[in-house]
C-alpha cells in the first residue's frame, strides 16, 4: 500500500468525490447526478412542492393551488382551423375553466399563466408555476393533424416523460413555440450543449410527480370519454418543455382536433367548451379527494 498523501488526509469525503467526478465525462456526471436527485426525491413525500406551506397545522397536505396555461397566444397562433385558431380557444377555454373553478372550488387558488392575447415565452409558463408552488399545472391547447382538413377526432392527454422517436409528433408541434423565443437553446434544457445531461437531470426530478400526473390523465381521460362521450386518444407520455421544466403534476389537455370542422364547431361553442371544463372540474375534485382518502 503506498503511503499516506497529507496533502489529502484533510479533505472531506464528499470533496474528494467531487473532485473525482470532475474527470468524468459528462454523461456518467449526468447519471450520478440523476441518481442522486432521485434519492433525495424518494426520501420527500410526493405531493409536496413547499413543506411548511402546502401543510397544515395538522401535518396533513393541502391541495391549495391550480395553475392554468392556455397554450401559445400573441404572435404565437398554434394550430387552424378552418375560421379559428389555437392560442384563442385555448384562451377562451382557460378562462371558464378559471371562473368554474373560483365558484365551485373557492378555496383553491387559481392562477393564470396568460389571461389576454399575449405570447409568454414556454420556460415562463413553467416559471409562474414554480414560483406560486402550484400543486397542479394544467396546460390548454387544440391538436391538428398535418391535412388542412382533418378527420381524426376527439381528445388526447399528455405528460412528460421518455419517448419512441415515432411518438414524438405532438411534443414537436407543442414545442415549436420555442422557435419564436431569443436564445431558446440558453433557456432549454434538451436544446442546448448539454442536452444529454439535462435529459436525464429533468428527468429524474419529472419522475417523482410521474405518478400523481398520470392519476389526473387517468381521471379525466375518464370524464371526457365515459361522461362526455367523446372520443379520446387517452394519456400518453411526451417530451412536451413546458411540462419538462414544471415541479409539479401537470398535464397538457389536446382538448380537440381543431382543423376538424366537428371538432372546430365543438371547441368554438359555449356549450363544448363549458363541457370540456366541467369535466376537468369532476376529474380535480376527486383527484383531490383522493388525498383525504
């Protein structure tokens, strides 16, 4: 055994590790590093985006505060169709759906990422909900297919996760919007240098509210096509950014194929678009009950 280095008896474990981990390459970093955050995301209970304020004097966790993001807007349109666009229909939709909610659960503190025409950059959207320690990120938007006139109907639910390159179709469209956005390859993770590393990172940290956001897909997807009686593609797992960078359960609602004319006419009338918020409302309250029970 060679002989004793004073030069390194009084470094601390961890600073050795460190040290070593510099030599790396910077996927093996990315993979240490991911199994690290795993482990401290396991040892922290799954609902808890801020202890001390997400808790009661009783310990018990509050389901407080909802997050709704009505998709694209501004110079942004999203999808057409033949007389309407996305960023509008998502608006409009955004908007009962925060009214509905303030009147029938008036105790939840509801937030919108964009209430006028107004493009907010993706990392943003995911910014307001981080920063207000939403409990659950609800994303609007309308799906399309690539003919001007479409024929596929109905509703699809998307949440992050890892994905078959031939399943990517609808994170590409929704991810488009970062197109629009200066040094968007600065801003997102999975775009820039590092994107093997960040990948893995978010994915770690997505992981741990995989769980809760497929519970509410699940809920919904149950609403739309059970009470509703609408078709619905149901949930699937995407790279979509502006769930990739949120801290909490969240889910992308394709609300309808909008370059359908059914489609089109049932996303621009009061009473689809009041159905459609009905049912996200039903699917809420008993995802939330599901914490009591």
């Amino acid at each position: 055994m060679p002989a004793n280095n004073s030069k390194t008896q009084g470094l601390y474990p961890k600073t050795i590790v460190y040290l070593c981990a510099m030599f790396f390459k910077p996927l093996t970093r990315a993979v240490l590093l991911s199994c690290t955050i795993l482990f401290l995301a396991g040892a922290c209970p799954a609902f808890a985006q801020s202890p001390g304020k997400t808790e009661d004097s009783t310990g018990a966790f509050r389901f407080k505060t909802i997050v709704i993001d009505p998709g694209h807007g501004g110079k942004d349109p999203g999808a057409h169709g033949a007389y309407s666009n996305e960023k509008a229909v998502a608006l409009s939709i955004g908007k009962k759906l925060r009214d509905a909610l303030n009147d029938q659960l008036p105790n939840i503190n509801v937030i919108m990422t964009r209430s006028t025409d107004k493009f907010i950059e993706l990392h943003n959207r995911a910014e307001i909900a981080n920063e207000n320690k939403a409990n659950l990120f609800i994303s609007i938007h309308c799906n399309s297919t690539p003919q001007r006139v479409g024929t596929r109907r109905g509703a699809m639910l998307l949440l992050y996760g890892f994905h078959r390159k031939q399943e990517q179709l609808e994170a590409l469209r929704e991810n488009a919007s970062i197109y629009q956005e200066k040094d968007y390859q600065k801003k997102y993770n999975g775009y820039g240098e590092d994107a093997a590393m960040n990948a893995i990172v978010l994915a770690a940290f997505q992981q741990r509210y995989r769980k809760q956001s497929v519970q509410f897909g699940e809920l919904l997807n149950t609403e739309f096509t059970e009470t509703d009686g609408r078709p619905s593609v149901g949930v699937k797992e995407q790279g979509v950014l502006v769930l990739q960078q949120s801290g909490m359960p969240g889910l992308l609602i394709e609300t309808g194929f909008i370059n359908n004319p059914d489609d089109e006419r049932y996303l621009n009338s009061d009473e689809g678009q009041n159905q459609i918020v009905q049912s996200i409302i039903r699917a809420i309250k008993k995802y939330k009950a599901g914490f009591n029970s």
